[in-house]
C-alpha cells in the first residue's frame, strides 16, 4: 500500500520543513540532492517520496542500519513539522524522515555504544534503524509511540524540562571542558550571518560543560506511562546553515525551551522562570546552576537565552515567520539596556579590584600617620563598590 506524496511541484504549498523564504527556487525534492542555495549556504537532501511506499521499505538500500523493519504492509503519513515528516509504519514503527541532510546526531546516540549504554536509562527514546549518507540522518526509525500535543506540553513545562534535565544528567560522564572562545565564535557567526545590530561574547565558569547533542523540540515530547520521553532530533537546518557544530552545554537546550515557552506567556514573572531552572536543576549537577554558573556577569542564563533568540529570529526569517521575527528583533533590541549595564558594572569592578589591591599594598609598604586612614578608605570604596556592583547586577531570572 502505497501512501500518498507529502510534496509535489504543481504549485501547492510547500510542507512546513521547506525554507520557502530562504530559496527562491521552485520547491522540487528532486533537486534536493544536487543542492539549494541559500544566502546562508548550500543545503542538500533527498526526496523523501522515495520512502512511502511500501517496495521501498522491503527493497534494499545502502546507509540502512539497525535492525531495519521488515515485511512492511503499510506506510501512513502521519504528520509533518519543521524537521521533517512522521510515517507509520505497520502500526509498529514511527519512522522520522528528515528531508535536508545536518549530521548524524541522531544515528550517533543509538550506534556509539558508551552513549546508547548510558542513555539506555534515561527518558530518551533511541531509534532502532536508520538511514543516512555522507552528509547525515536521512530517516530513524523508533518504536511505536505518541507524542503530545504542544498545548500539552505548555500545560507541563516542569515535568517537560525535568525529563530533559534527566537526558543530560546521563551524559554527565561525556561532557568536554568549557570552549568558551568557540561557543562565542560561534555567536559572532550566527550574528554576522543574520546580521543582527546585536553583539554579545560572555565568559563562562568551569562549570559550564559542553554535552553530546541531543535536540530537543516541544513538539517531540513522547508519553510513556506517566512519564514523558524526548525523541530525538536532528540539528534544525538554520543552525546547521548559521554556524559551526559546536557541544552545547545543557544550560543553552533549556533556555531554547524557555524562549519557546515564554512565545507563549507562560511565564508571568521571575519567579516562574526561576522555578522553570530549578526544576532542571534538580536533576543535573548543582554547580550547573550555582549562583556563578547562572551569574549575568559570566554570561549565565542571559547568553544562552540570546543565543536561542538569534536561533529563532533565523528561524522566523527562513520559514517566512512574521509574528515570530517581531516578536524576536523585539526581544533583541532590549538587550542593549542589559549590555549597557554590564559596561558600567565592568568599571564598578574595576573600582572594586583596585580598592581592594590599594588597601593591600598601603597595608604592607605604608607607614605614618596616613596609612591607616588611607587603607580605612580604599576598603570603603572596595566594599562601596561591590555593593553597587550587586545590586545593579541584571538578575538571571
């Protein structure tokens, strides 16, 4: 049985996964594999048609791996989002078909087995097929199962970004030290690519670890008893397109989803954001949210939410997402207020570090009837110092 086409040329609109304000060619899957432009890059695909008919199910192919389906009946289209399109397979199999080609993220979590071992545990649903090429994931194949709706997941976004946190907790063992330079280079593309007015490089404690990539989407959310499962996906074209593949630390996956979330109001003050991270952090190391990992001054939660932002605004652009670039270049103009305090900070810290460093050296080289008064004073404007520098500090919630 034979489905029918999720795509065609004769001028109906595109599906949802095709960047149809990106390209200015007349969307044809198969053009896909030779390339499409874009001012942000080529990308490259296949046609996804190939795969929703049942011959080609039990034909053979090269870049198949796992324990490929067999004897299929039947390939239903279930849905389509900004990934791809779902199909299900015999009522046993949820096969995620990924039209454009941006790694092998997917494919990697099943076929490394140190991560597959370690994930083995955790709320994550790992494909047990797959297809893909020299470029990446071309389809997964996972066990039946449901997602939930978005308006679902809306309704549960502590239990959503526990089960996330539970994903990266299982990873711990995994994570590569701070690459502060590259996670900024990496901003500064995304910046220069878009063309934002926006600029913004933070440092980073020790504490903020890179992870294996694991994407997550609100709407990729499965149920599984009581408990809800991440399925996973691949890197969304846009970030492919606008900059290099980088380990992302857990904190930049959640701040994705609260820039998602906050779209949608969800969060009417700051201390629901704030019961959004504790929520995370409950399952991951506790320095992952200290005081200094989550500082604004080190970047914390405010660098990764800018991060998502841009990711969003190219998003917005890509798909021809009117409301959501307004609402994104909106966000990204009130960040200058935050930068701005941060610049005055920086000299407020310096006054700090240098009253502190001068009642340090008169105390040790001074003498005479000045030294005490003059030490008693470059600890005042220390101690003056910081407790400006505290107080104007942008909060990160």
């Amino acid at each position: 049985m034979a489905a029918v086409p999720v795509s065609s040329v004769d001028g109906t609109a595109p599906p949802p996964w095709y960047p149809n304000a990106l390209v200015d060619r007349t969307f044809d899957p198969s053009t896909f594999q030779e390339g499409l432009p874009s001012p942000w890059g080529r990308f490259y695909g296949w046609d996804i048609n190939e795969a929703l008919s049942v011959e080609w199910w039990n034909g053979e192919g090269e870049g198949r791996w796992g324990a490929w389906p067999t004897d299929i009946a039947s390939v239903k289209v279930v849905s389509q989002h900004r990934w791809g399109t779902v199909a299900h397979l015999d009522d046993k199999w949820v096969a995620h078909l990924y039209p454009f080609q941006t790694g092998r993220d997917v494919s990697t979590l099943a076929l490394h087995e140190p991560w597959k071992a370690a994930l083995s545990a955790s709320p994550l649903l790992l494909p047990v097929a797959g297809l893909k090429n020299q470029r990446g994931d071309q389809l997964a194949v996972f066990p039946m199962h449901s997602v939930l709706a978005r308006t679902e997941v809306e309704q549960r976004p502590h239990q959503a970004v526990q089960t996330v946190g539970a994903v990266h907790a299982a990873l711990v063992p995994f994570a590569t030290p701070n690459t502060e330079r590259r996670w900024n280079d990496r901003l500064k593309a995304v910046e220069d690519r878009l063309k934002t007015t926006t600029l913004w490089r933070a440092p980073h404690t020790r504490h903020v670890v890179g992870l294996p990539s694991v994407h997550v989407g609100l709407d990729h959310l499965a149920i599984k008893g009581e408990s809800m499962m991440v399925v996973p996906l691949p890197m969304s074209l846009v970030d492919h397109l606008l900059a290099p593949d980088e380990r992302l630390p857990g904190v930049a996956t959640v701040a994705m989803m609260e820039q998602r979330f906050s779209m949608k109001d969800l969060f009417a003050s700051a201390g629901s954001r704030r019961a959004f991270y504790e929520a995370w952090g409950t399952i991951v190391p506790s320095t992952w949210t200290s005081p200094g990992s989550l500082s604004t001054a080190k970047g914390g939660v405010w660098i990764w939410r800018y991060h998502a932002m841009l990711l969003m605004l190219g998003e917005a652009r890509a798909y021809g997402l009117a409301k959501q670039a307004k609402q994104c270049d909106g966000w990204l103009f009130d960040v200058s207020r935050i930068q701005a305090r941060l610049g005055e900070l920086r000299t407020v810290h310096a006054l700090r570090k240098g009253g502190y460093w001068a009642a340090v050296a008169v105390a040790i080289l001074g003498s005479g009837p000045i030294q005490i008064p003059f030490v008693v004073g470059a600890l005042g404007v220390a101690v003056a110092a910081h407790v400006v520098h505290q107080r104007r500090m942008p909060p990160p919630f």
